[in-house]
C-alpha cells in the first residue's frame, strides 16, 4: 500500500470516527438532560433560555432532593415491585424456557417442528392482541393484584426459547449418546450437560426476560388497581398531574427507571455475543 492510499484510509477512518461520535452524542443528548433535570429543582428544567447551553446539561446548583422526594412515595413501592417481579420472571422464566428449549432441540418426538413453528409465531403477535382477553381470564380466576398475574404471561418468552433452541442445538449430539450409555435420564442430561454448558445463553437470556418485564406497561395496567401492587412505570405515570406536576421528581424517577435496566445491559452485554457465536457452531 502506497503512502497516499495509506494517509488516505486513514482519513477515511478519522471520517467514520467523527461521524460515529456525533452520531453518539446526537443521541446521548436527551439522556443527559434528563439525567441533569433530575438534579435540579423542577422549577428551573423549562426557565432556560437557550436550551443548548451548558447549563442546561450541568446544573448550576445540583441537588438530591428530587430522589429523595421520589423514594419516599409510592414510587419506592412501585419500584420494589418491579424488582420482586422481574427477579422471579428470570428465575422462573429461564427454568420453564430453557426446559421448552432443551425438549425442541434434544428430545425427538413427533410435531417437534410444528410446535417450534407456533412458538416463534407467538413472539410476532402484538402484545395488544391478547392481553385484553387475557386480563379477563384472570379476572375470572381471581388473580387480579396478584404477583402471580404480573408474573406469569412473561414466563414463556418466544423469542428466549428460540435462542435457547439454537444453542442447544449446538452442542454436540454425542454428549447425549455418551450420557445415556452411562444410564442417565433426560432430566438429568438436562440438569448436569445442557444447563452447564449454556451459560451465556442463560445469561443472554436472563437479560431478555428482565428487560420485557421492567417495562411492561400495558399488562400489569391491566391487572393490578391496589396501590400496594402497582409497578415502578405505572407509578411514574402518576406522577404526572392534570394541573400541576413535579417535573424534578418525575425526571429523578424516570433517571432511576432507566439506570437499572442499563446496568443490567451493560454488565452483561457481552454474553449476548458469546450466545450468538457459540450457536453458530455444530459437531
């Protein structure tokens, strides 16, 4: 490579970093802001003049007041709730979608595929479809502001069993063989070789289930009305008044809300790129 086409892709690398950078930014800039209102008096989060001065994303005059006003209501509530909640939808969840996963890829039975075919048309149909009719089946159950109710339509996530699936199907099929030849079940098989060698698609898949039950909104509107039950984002809603609202303490919620689900993101991201890559390969 000549000296002219070297200073050239390196321009054009410069190029993409800068763009990329911008690109970042562009789309960091809300998040900042939200994260700056909620240190300041709410009072003061729409009074800026020029809403792209430094001031506007660095308070001059930082306070914690909005997170202490925010974990003192129903909020606190709210987001326990969701942490009880979407704790035992992973626990719960990867068991009950790692089982369904591991019967679709190492059992062999008859309707296997059909089966499989259903499974991933069920994670295409829009949650609205169903959870009106589903809301009045557990009405009818008396399941209503219940953990049970906010729990369970999450349980079995379509999209979690097909991952699990195809790093199921990646692990080689000798290792049953050699199992069974020494006597082993297939809850055991299960147990000690599948679950074992399927940590990161376990982890991939905790993070999944986590993310869709930390902000359903619709589903748990549906079936909670006591105030003890209701979850962190239905708090968050009313908070917003008809006449007047905290806009500090809404944007210290909203600040906490989206902090642990990107916690959880980002300490686990990478097993996500381990699960995809592990499930490309075969015997």
């Amino acid at each position: 490579m000549s000296a002219s086409e070297t200073n050239s892709f390196r321009a054009g690398r410069i190029v993409q970093l800068l763009f990329g950078i911008a690109v970042a930014a562009a789309f960091m800039l809300p998040i900042v802001w939200l994260v700056a209102g909620s240190f300041r008096p709410g009072s003061e989060i729409f009074t800026s003049l020029d809403p792209l001065s430094i001031g506007t994303f660095i308070p001059p005059r930082p306070t914690l007041a909005n997170f202490g006003s925010a974990l003192g209501g129903a909020f606190r509530t709210g987001l326990i709730n969701s942490i009880v909640v979407a704790a035992c939808t992973v626990v719960v969840g990867l068991l009950v979608c790692a089982a369904a996963a591991f019967a679709l890829s190492a059992m062999q039975w008859r309707g296997r595929e059909v089966v499989f075919a259903i499974i991933v048309f069920s994670f295409l149909i829009p949650e609205e479809v169903v959870a009106l009719p589903l809301s009045a089946i557990f009405a009818q159950g008396g399941l209503q502001n219940t953990y049970t109710a906010l729990i369970v339509p999450f349980v079995g996530n379509g999209i979690v069993i097909f991952l699990m699936r195809q790093f199921f199907l990646a692990i080689p099929r000798s290792l049953i063989e050699a199992a069974q030849v020494d006597g082993a079940g297939w809850l055991r098989i299960f147990l000690q070789i599948f679950l074992p060698l399927s940590r990161p698609a376990l982890i991939a898949a905790g993070v999944i289930l986590f993310n869709a039950q930390w902000q359903a909104y619709l589903w748990p509107l549906l079936v909670t009305t006591r105030a003890d039950m209701l979850l962190a984002p239905i708090t968050l809603g009313l908070m917003v008044g008809e006449h007047t609202s905290d806009y500090g303490q809404i944007f210290a919620a909203s600040t906490i809300l989206s902090f642990i689900p990107a916690v959880v993101l980002l300490g686990f991201q990478r097993f996500f790129t381990d699960s995809v890559a592990m499930s490309g390969v075969k015997e």
